[in-house]
C-alpha cells in the first residue's frame, strides 16, 4: 500500500523540511516489510481565489485529482476525531489487509479543508483541538506515520500504550 501526505502549500526548504523527509524515510525503512511503500508528500499550490469558500472549494478539486483511485483518505481538521497512535496503527494494518491500494493523509490550505471533502473523508483526524501551522501538521503527519510502522513491527519506538 503506498503512503501519501497531499498538502496544499508548499515548504520552504530548511529544517522542518528536512524532518519531514527523515520521519518518511524511517517510515518506508522500517513499512517496506509490512507491504507499506512509497512514502511522499505532493504539494498543492495554494488557490488565489477571492473567497475563502472558493479557495477551499477549488483547492479540494486539486486535492481530490492527486488521490489515486480506491485510496483510503484521512483528513486532518482540528474537528475531526482524536485517535491514539495504536489505534490509528490498526486502523492502517486494516486498510492494508483489506488491499487499498494507497492511504493518503491529506492536509489543507491556510483556510482548511471544504466541509464536503471533510465529509467524504474515510476518517477526519485531529492531532488535537487546537489550531497548527501546515508546517508542524505535516511533521507530526510524518512522525505518526513512522510511528505507525513501528508499532506494526513491534519496535521499541513507541512506548506508550
């Protein structure tokens, strides 16, 4: 199953970049033996709408042409339903042995997701109630889907519950 992060906006090179790129390489290290591949990120360009309902609008239309067909997609909105990391673990195991073809974590423009796509989401997360900037969305992104692979592995990384 690959393993995608869709976001609207673009990084700028620098540390926050490179964190991203060590937490997808881990994660595609340690994926590759439980049938989890191509761990990347797609940038969206940012819409120049005049609205932010426009803007939402049409950025979902990019977003839904990035998604390959009869993926798993999870929308991360601070409204979305909070889940433990193993939990979010089995959740990706389920995905996979059901044979999606890839699961795509996808992260919104600086007015966030239209509450259509949000709906027709296969699970809206939140990483917390709180509002993150795009830049620490997509490390934690990143970071939860290593910590993924670790917990499906069983290596010590995650020591929680």
């Amino acid at each position: 199953m690959r393993v995608l992060i869709v976001a609207v906006g673009r990084m700028k090179a620098g540390p926050e970049r490179e964190l991203v790129a060590r937490y997808l390489d881990r994660a595609a290290a340690s994926g590759k033996p439980l049938g989890l591949a191509d761990f990347s990120v797609i940038e969206l360009s940012e819409s120049r709408a005049s609205s932010a309902d426009a803007r939402k609008a049409e950025e979902a239309r990019a977003i839904r042409s990035a998604i390959p067909e009869k993926s798993v997609v999870v929308a991360l909105d601070e409204r979305g339903k909070s889940v433990a990391s193993p939990a979010f673990a089995a959740r990706v195991a389920d995905w996979r042995d059901a044979g999606r073809p890839a699961l795509v974590l996808v992260i919104g423009g600086a007015d966030g997701l239209a509450p259509e796509f949000r709906q027709s989401a296969d699970l809206v997360l939140s990483f917390s109630a709180m509002t993150w900037p795009h830049q620490l969305v997509r490390i934690m992104a990143a970071e939860q889907l290593y910590r993924a692979t670790t917990i499906l592995s069983g290596h010590p990384y995650h020591r929680g519950d």
